[in-house]
C-alpha cells in the first residue's frame, strides 16, 4: 500500500456541515456622493433558496459618525422594504434603493444557521454598540425615533388589552393593489393606521416623517375607501430639555397642519406626549371604528 493510501485510511473523515450557503455582507451608503459603504448586516443565501439574516437594529454609533445627516427612521424603513422583498424569492437579492447594496456571494457552512450569521456578523459590521455607548448616546440626544416610539406605545396598548395584539402587524411594510408598498404598522379588518414620532431636534426631519404618513394614509384612503383610518404623533412634552419655545412652536404647527389634512378626509390625527396615553388613543379608535364596522 503506497503512502498516500496509508495517510488516507489514518486521516479522520471531515465531518460534512449540518448547513451551508452563501453568505454577503448588507451594506448602506450614507452619501450616494461619496460612495462610502458601511456593513449593516448579514445574509445567507440558503439551499432552499431563502435568505436568512442578521441586522443592524442600533444606529448609535452611525449617529455618531454623521450626525442628523442619518435619518433613523427612513434607514429602518428602508431595511423593512429589504425584508419584505426577501420574502418574495424573484426579489431577494434586489435591493430597494440605491442607499442599499450587497457584497459578493461567498461560500460558509456551519452546525446552524444562526451560529454562522452570529460569526460573520461580528467579524464584519463593527457598528454595533456597546451598551455604554448606547446609554450615554440615550441621555445627549433628546429624541425619541419613530420605531422606539412604536415599541412603547404598542407595549402598553398590549399591557393594557392583551387582544389588541391583533391590530399589531408583524412587519409594518404594507404591500397593497398596483405594487404599492405602505409603512402602516396598524392594520386590522376595516381598519387602517400609523404611528409616527416628531421628537426630533430637526424640523425637516419631523416634517418629512409627517408628509410620508400622510402620503401611506392618503393611498390607503384611495385604495379601501370605506375602511377608517387614522395617524398617531408621540411628540416631545413642553420643558424637555432641547425643545425651546420656537421649537415647540414648529412641531404644534408640523401637527396642526397634519391633522387639517388629514381631517379633510376624515382621519383623525391624535399626538400625546406619553405613550400611555397614546396607547389609549390607539385603542379607543379602534373600539370606535370597530363598532362603525
């Protein structure tokens, strides 16, 4: 027996990988100027041909390199139009903006799908936050983006009636007649609605995050002409710190302006400071327009 035939029968089998893919990189360009890309995520081309992925959830460290250039909340809507587009397998490596690209299909394997996007992902998107950094930016910034002022409305209307769970969309990504994709989070039988957040330092910011709600309402409006609708502002409390008189000023008029709009079509517009009470407006619309239905 020659030698290679020696060392092949002493050799232990390579054991075969429970899972394998191909995996890249979820990247975002801030400045389609600059052409600078950032890794905010990782996905896995499975052999079943979905795509698993590991995201960004934090954007501390992304404001801390660009300031209020980053808008949060159009970064998350963005990622929320990617995963609905994976859940379609014709447009799971199309992306849905040009802000957002991918890198090279690579080859991994691994005991689970979760290990190897955990493994990738830390090796390879470093904006990540750690909890230090996340509290510190919490206490400077005064604001309160639109997916934490979500969270905290929808966990108390939950907390204060469990069955309104139903009215709580999986992802707020809406996609309805003629392509349409709507950012519309509340979403039951007859009933249709948003929640958005003004507690924002910038005015264009809070005023862009208002005329895109109106704009998802608006074609919701047209498309279900009998359902009822509605839009929900959390907005920053008279005296919080970095809110002056003019600033205060401007978000009354952002909300005013919003509620005249949408009144004109017979949306209400609800704002409170608190997300209790927003939850409670939350829910006694839904009661109200249940009993319409």
């Amino acid at each position: 027996m020659s030698l290679y035939a020696n060392l092949r029968q002493m050799a232990s089998p390579v054991p075969t990988p429970a899972v394998s893919g191909q995996w890249f990189n979820i990247r975002f360009i801030p400045d389609l100027s600059t052409g600078e890309r950032l890794n905010l995520g990782v996905g896995l081309l499975g052999e079943d041909g979905r795509i698993h992925a590991k995201l960004l959830t934090d954007f501390t460290r992304l404001h801390c390199l660009y300031g209020e250039r980053i808008d949060s909340d159009e970064l998350r809507f963005l990622l929320d139009l990617l995963r609905h587009g994976w859940s379609h397998p014709e447009e799971a490596l199309r992306s849905p903006s040009p802000h957002l690209l991918f890198s090279p299909l690579k080859y991994a394997a691994g005991d689970s799908l979760e290990a190897i996007l955990e493994d990738l992902y830390q090796v390879t998107v470093t904006l990540e936050p750690s909890p230090q950094t996340d509290r510190k930016a919490t206490r400077d910034t005064h604001m309160i983006d639109t997916k934490t002022a979500r969270e905290r409305v929808f966990e108390a209307m939950v907390r204060k009636a469990p069955l309104s769970a139903s009215l709580l969309a999986p992802n707020p990504i809406w996609p309805v007649n003629g392509g349409k994709l709507l950012d519309m989070p509340i979403r039951a039988p007859s009933q249709f609605a948003t929640l958005i957040s003004v507690w924002h330092t910038r005015s264009e910011r809070r005023e862009i995050t208002a005329l895109r709600a109106q704009a998802d309402l608006d074609a919701a409006r047209t498309l279900f002409p009998d359902d009822t609708g509605g839009l929900f502002i959390l907005r920053p409390p008279p005296g919080e710190p970095g809110y002056d008189e003019a600033q205060q000023r401007k978000i009354d008029q952002v909300i005013e302006m919003t509620t005249w709009r949408l009144g004109v079509q017979g949306m209400p517009c609800e704002a409170e400071h608190d997300p209790e009470a927003l939850a409670e407006r939350v829910l006694s619309w839904s009661e109200q327009a249940g009993a319409r239905a």
